[in-house]
C-alpha cells in the first residue's frame, strides 16, 4: 500500500520551503499544493510573517546572568 502525503508532512514541507532547505523539484510540488489548499498557503504566510518578526529578535544576557556565568567558571574545578 503506498503512503499517502499527510497535512502534517505537506507543513514540514513548507517550512523548509520557507528557510530555503528545498530543491527545485519539490519547490513546484510544494508551490502547486499553497496554490490549491488555502489552509496551507495561510500557514506559509503566516510562517513567512512570524519569520520576519523572528528577525528582529535581539536577546542578551542580564548582567546577573553574565556575572554569575564568569563566577561559576573561575571557581570551576574539573574532576578528572
């Protein structure tokens, strides 16, 4: 019996095809399937949208979490 294609793994496909990680060959399957299931042409474009905004993340450390990470390390004693 062959498998047949889930939701599930039509999303997986999309989200390489969103970061890129697809070939020219699966990039026409995966454009032909957002042209015909509206559900999943949303999840990419909200996708796209949420990745855009991931962009813009910037994180940095307290300067707690710095000093007691430089602590930790001079007082760090391998057991060897």
């Amino acid at each position: 019996m062959p498998m047949t294609q889930t939701f599930t793994s039509k999303i997986n496909d999309v989200v390489r095809y969103l970061f890129d990680e697809t070939s020219d060959v699966e990039n026409v399957s995966i454009e032909t399937n957002l042209s015909e299931e509206i559900s999943l042409l949303d999840f990419y474009l909200d996708s796209l949208k949420l990745r855009s905004e991931m962009d813009k993340i910037s994180l940095n450390p307290s300067d707690l979490a710095v000093s007691n990470i430089l602590a930790f390390s001079r007082n760090y004693q391998p057991v060897i």
